[in-house]
C-alpha cells in the first residue's frame, strides 16, 4: 500500500497523493482526513473490466464514472468515481515528471468531471479579487499570455484546465505555466535554468517560485476566446503599434456553443456520459458571464508590448466598436 | 448517393504536387453529379483545408491528451492508431489530405496515419525539379534551399520542437523516400498517377481517379470537372475570394503557374544533377527524366 505523503487542494478539492504533485496546491499535511481524492500507483492490470463506451479510442476507455488512458512507453492511468486517480508507468525509465504531466491535466480534467465539475481548455487569472478565464486550445498562446499579464500584477488560478463552479467562481487548479522555447527566448527569460516539461521537449515548466498564484478561489469577471492575429511584419514600429482588441459580447446562443467548444475533452464528457450535465453547466455560465473574443498579436515581443496597456476587468474599454460578435461561424469542435 | 459512404480516402503527396488540385477536382466533380450542393465551386468553404490525420486538434482529441506534451518519438507511434475507432472519420470528410510520408523514422515501423476503415490513398507525385520551384514560391525560399528540402532525409512540415501549433510535425524524408514509403506499402490499396498526366492526359487520369475513388465516372462530367477547375478558373477562383486558405504568408497566391518543366528552366544544371543523381532510380521508375552528369 502507497503512502499518501503528498497532500494538495485543486479545483476545490483535496488529494492525497504518493508522488509529489508541484503544480498543485500545497495543504497541510492532516492525519486521516476524510474525503481526499487519492492519487496513488496501481496495476492495470488489476483494473476492473468496464463495458467501454462508443466514445473510447485506442488510447482512451470511456464509461460513466470512469476515465482510463493508456500511453505507450509512458503509462496507464485511471480516473473512477471521482474519488481516486491511479497510475502504472510503462516502466522504470518514465519519470515522476513524465507522470505528473498527464496527472495533473487529463487525468485530473477527467476526475473533476466525474465530480460534476465545469471543465474548461483555459488558463485563468486574477486582479484586484477578479478572474478572467482565458479560453483556447492548446499551442493558441494562453500560457504565454498570461505571462505577460503575470508581469502586470496579475495572478495565476489555474492552467491548461480550469474548474468554474455554480457560483461562477474559479478555483485555483494547476499552477503551472508551459512556455515553448521560442516563447521563453522572446521573453528575455533565463530557459537555459528552466526545468524542461518533459525531457526531449524544448518546453519549460514555469511552477510556483516562479510565479504569482492566488490561493482562493475569484469570481469571474468575463471570459475571453483568445485568436491569435496575424502582423503584417515583425518591424519595430509594428511592434509598437500592436494592440489588444476585445470584441462585442457573444450572443447567449454563440457562448454556449463557443463553451461547448472548450470543454475539457468533449469525447471524455461523452464517454463518461456527462455530455447533458456540460450543457446545463455552460448554459448557465454563458447566461451569467459575457464572453468576448480577444485579438491579441501573433509576435511575442508585440504581445507583451500591447499588455502593458490594456484592462482585461473591462472590456468596453478595450472594444473595437466595429469588430462584431466573436466567432459567428465558430463551429461544432 | 456513393456507394461507400461509410469509408475514408487518403489523397498523399509530396508538398506542391497537386493535392489541391486532386481535391477541388474531387469536389467539383461531386458538384456537378449533384452530391454537393452550391452554383460554383467556394475555394474556402467547399475544400476541407489542413490535413486532420497531423491536426493537433483531432490527435489531442483521439488521444485525450495535449499531443504538444509529447515528444514526436511518443507522438509518431501513436499517430496511426487514433482513429481505429473510425468514428470520427466516418463522421466526417472522406477524403484526407496527408503530406507525411507513410512512416517515419519515430512511428517504429508504424503508419503514421490510421488505416482503420480507410478504403485507399491515392498518391500524387511530380517531377521533382517542378516541386523544387513550387516550393520556392510557396515557401519563398531560395532554389538552392528548396533542392536540398528535397534531398534531406530529416524533411518534414513544422519540424521544429521550439514551438507549437496547430499541425503537428510532418515526416517527409527526401523526395523519393516519400514516394516510396506510399508506393511500396502493403497495407493500403494505393493508385498513383503523375501531375503531368493530370495536365497533358487529364481525362485519362481524372477518370481513373474518379473510378479508384468510387465517384461518378461519367466521362461528360469528368472533363467539365476537368475543365471547371483549370489553373486559368482557380486563379479567378482564388482572386474572387482575396486568396485561398491554404496560402502562407509572405505568398502571393497559391495557384500560380501550374505548368510542368518550370524546373528544368529555372534550376542550375548542377541542382538539376545533383538531384537526378541521389534518386535516379525512383525519378526513373516513374518516368521522369533528370540531367546526367556528362550533360
């Protein structure tokens, strides 16, 4: 039997965990609580037998309550119940690290949905007691984004998977930042000490010491579908120029749809039967919340350039009167 | 309605070698046979841009995790297994424009692209000294560069691991490694023909297209297909909807010149040598002629 010696908070949730989970939450460590989700090795082999849903793929089993990814020279793991996520390493070459990796996002993602959980693709960040929840999927620039708005006093709730609750509020999740080589060269960081995200990536893990986290939970202000925008050159003066544009808020009908669009794994929230509690989750949230689409320019040097001047809390100000309602043929993912 | 619905078609090729072609050919011939709807042919609307087989999206959702957290050693082996399931291709296009080569030196001996439920590939090559000028225009590269993207055995489409995106990385391989890898494979019925008898020989090669893929063969409607997707009407094409989807940046337009022998104009003897010499045994296989050294 594992020894749960890790305890974390996620998404509102505790764990207890037999490996060490550093994009998590550190909590106290309490004596036998009660009502950890537990994260500990297993054997797959040992996993019940399931009838997988029709939403399964070769790598993925899928079945109400239950979540199991199978990677080769990686691992198996499994989400069930929403009360325990395990895994095996293909063998004894896959580092914690390469655990961890998948942990924290899929399998985690998967759990929180099995919790009746809201699971968006985003990152979201707080300022002055509000959230912005940064939508897109993955390689859109979310991450290096909010490291710009990091530098501007904004603080990190969750990345890659974000969790909002009935009362529209973010929790914190995974605290880590991915930036691709190219990003972290752009902004003047040191890679050369940064620890890879996985070996034989050039990704760089931006985790806790390195960055500005909010320890409770924010309400979210508004949402934002990040569309990267093409520059016409790489000039200085382009450069200079490059700005951040909101668009008008989404119809109700065009924010559920774009909500669907990013749920955490659409397939997973079908296979596990959830697909009716995602729509009721984000056609409350896109009655409540107004959703725009953010431009933001391709360039990293423009992006951070243009972050310096602009207020994600309000997007009137930062609205281009004559950009109309975000993704109109935004379609089914 | 086609008689096999329920399966899916690989269109593989080289860069620059006519897929699109293939592909508005493919479209406007269903056009016009009354499976798809809409008065003309729409560039951006009827043809299925990007490949989905190297789409991050589609791989992140058949593999439920972030395929950017993998390295292409993970990535490559697992590439042909998504979709197995063939749900989602059975959902969607039938025909999948795929420029990787068949494997790749990380899919350990794998298919790179699933072969689950898919009914064939055709494979569109050309005559590599054209390719070499295509690709300095799409690119807009220098000849030189795009003569030794040909020879190069590491070749491929986003390559880099600096950065993500939306395609993941295509493994090419050098020109002939990439005709072969789709020629000699067993697991695929595979049809290949030439861009130059598409140009010189278009009903012909239209034709057997058409019939490989199990479309209307009737030949009135071949040759108005043929004749409705000209190079002359894509460039209109092209110009009536501010340019095609698929064109980079830094490209004037994606459908150019079309014509074949612009490589042997426009390549030095020596790049034209070097060529014939690395892979004069495919180029001849398959009808094309290079520059011997005594020349």
């Amino acid at each position: 039997m594992s020894t749960l010696n890790f305890q974390y908070q996620a998404f509102g949730f505790n764990l207890a965990s037999d490996i060490p989970l550093p994009e998590l939450s550190e909590k106290l460590l309490i004596a036998n609580e009660q009502n950890s989700i537990s994260v500990v090795s297993g054997n797959y082999e040992n996993w019940p037998s399931i009838e997988a849903s029709p939403h399964s793929t070769q790598c993925l089993q899928l079945a109400a309550k239950e979540w199991r990814l199978a990677l080769e020279s990686i691992g198996w793991f499994r989400a069930a119940a929403g009360e325990s996520l395990e895994y095996q390493r293909w063998d004894d070459s896959v580092s914690n690290r390469d655990l961890r990796t998948f942990l924290v996002t899929s399998g985690l993602g998967a759990l929180a949905i099995q919790r009746a959980c809201l699971v968006l693709h985003g990152t979201a960040l707080e300022l002055n007691g509000e959230a912005v929840l940064l939508l897109g999927r993955p390689a859109t620039g979310k991450s290096t984004l909010s490291w710009c708005l990091q530098q501007h006093g904004w603080q990190l709730i969750s990345s890659e998977i974000v969790v909002v609750d009935k009362n529209k509020k973010i929790w914190p999740g995974v605290q880590q930042l991915k930036l691709w080589h190219d990003a972290a060269v752009a902004l003047d960081l040191d890679w050369q000490h940064l620890p890879l995200v996985r070996r034989g990536l050039k990704r760089y893990a931006l985790l806790g010491d390195q960055l500005n986290c909010l320890e409770s939970a924010a309400p979210l202000r508004c949402i934002y579908q990040l569309m990267r925008e093409r520059q016409q050159s790489k000039s200085e003066a382009d450069v200079l120029a490059a700005s951040i544009k909101s668009s008008q808020a989404f119809s109700q009908q065009h924010a559920l749809l774009l909500l669907r669009n990013n749920a955490f794994h659409a397939r997973v929230v079908r296979g596990m039967e959830c697909e009716q509690q995602l729509f009721m989750q984000a056609s409350a949230l896109a009655r409540s919340v107004p959703i725009y689409t953010l431009r933001v320019p391709d360039g990293i040097r423009a992006m951070k350039k243009a972050c310096a001047m602009v207020d994600l809390l309000d997007p009137a100000s930062i609205q281009e009167p004559n950009i109309e309602e975000g993704n109109k043929g935004e379609s089914d993912a | 309605m086609l008689e096999q619905n329920h399966g899916y078609w690989y269109l593989a090729s080289y860069p620059k070698s006519g897929n699109t072609w293939c592909r508005v050919f493919i479209t406007e011939l269903l056009r016009l046979a009354g499976e798809e709807q809409g008065p003309e042919l729409d560039l951006n609307n009827d043809i299925e841009t990007g490949a989905i087989a190297s789409s991050r999206l589609w791989l992140d959702d058949q593999l439920g995790v972030n395929s950017c957290d993998l390295s292409f050693s993970e990535l490559d082996p697992l590439r042909g297994s998504a979709g197995q399931t063939a749900w989602l291709f059975a959902e969607g296009e039938r025909f999948h424009k795929v420029h990787d080569a068949f494997k790749s030196p990380d899919s350990r001996n794998r298919p790179v692209v699933s072969t689950a439920g898919c009914l064939g590939a055709v494979y569109i090559m050309r005559h590599p000294e054209d390719v070499a000028v295509s690709l300095s225009h799409f690119f807009s590269w220098p000849l030189e560069r795009c003569v030794q993207f040909i020879l190069d055995p590491t070749a491929a489409l986003v390559p880099s691991e600096r950065n993500g995106g939306h395609q993941v990385r295509q493994h090419m391989g050098r020109w002939d490694q990439h005709v072969c890898s789709w020629a000699d494979q067993q697991q695929l019925p595979v049809l290949i023909i030439r861009y130059e008898d598409m140009l010189c020989n278009g009903s012909t090669t239209f034709a057997k297209l058409a019939d490989f893929l199990g479309l209307p063969v009737e030949q009135v409607l071949v040759d108005q297909a043929i004749a409705n997707t000209s190079i002359d009407k894509l460039k209109q094409l092209e110009e009536k909807v501010g340019g095609f989807a698929e064109k980079p940046e830094g490209c004037n337009r994606f459908f150019r010149s079309g014509r074949s022998g612009e490589g042997a104009e426009q390549l030095s003897i020596p790049q034209r040598q070097q060529l014939a010499a690395e892979m004069a045994d495919v180029m001849k296989c398959f009808g094309y002629e290079g520059v011997e050294d005594d020349v």
